[in-house]
C-alpha cells in the first residue's frame, strides 16, 4: 500500500485514464480530473484497491466527495466494489474498457 500522494508511473496513470476516458465526455465532465486523481490513489500499481475510505481520505478527498466519486464509478462500470466483511475494507476491482475495433 502506497502513502499520501504516492507517485505512480506514468503507464499506470494512462492506463488508469483510458478506463475512465469513455465515461468522461458523457458521464462525468466536471468530475473526471477528480476521479482520475482518486483511482490512481487506489490502483497505483494493480488493479485491485483494499484501502479503507479513511486511508483514501487522507489522499485529499472529503468523505462526501469520496462517496460521490465511487458511487460514480461503480454505476459507471469502471470500479467493481465488493463489500467487506466486518470490519474489512470494501474491495475494488479496475475494469479495462474495451477496444474499439
């Protein structure tokens, strides 16, 4: 698990872009630069996220954004959430889009 504002590759951060990119125009205008932002802090460097949203908080997100945000993306497609059990972290999982032929 990576810390506050981690630094990520610049691979990474593409292919983090390309899964929202399709969304963006259409979906989430005002809120793509934000949730680029929150799945680079959650996908740094696989495609699976088991941070609580108090170690995501402290990446710069208010609790209200941050629930907006993932709401956001699951019903988007572009997060998969399974919820924790007790007091385990919900588990996220990255969806690649898929190709245009």
């Amino acid at each position: 698990m990576r810390g506050l504002q981690s630094p990520i590759d610049r691979f990474r951060r593409d292919k983090v872009a390309a899964a929202i990119s399709p969304y963006a125009p259409r979906r989430m205008p005002l809120l793509a630069d934000d949730a680029i932002r929150l799945l680079t802090a959650m996908f740094p460097d696989t495609d699976v996220c088991r941070r609580n949203l108090e170690s995501l908080m402290a990446e710069g997100f208010s609790r209200d954004t941050l629930a907006l945000l993932l709401r956001i993306l699951v019903r988007a497609g572009i997060v998969l959430k399974e919820r924790g059990v007790s007091r385990a972290p919900n588990t996220y999982h990255l969806i690649q889009p898929r190709r245009q032929p």
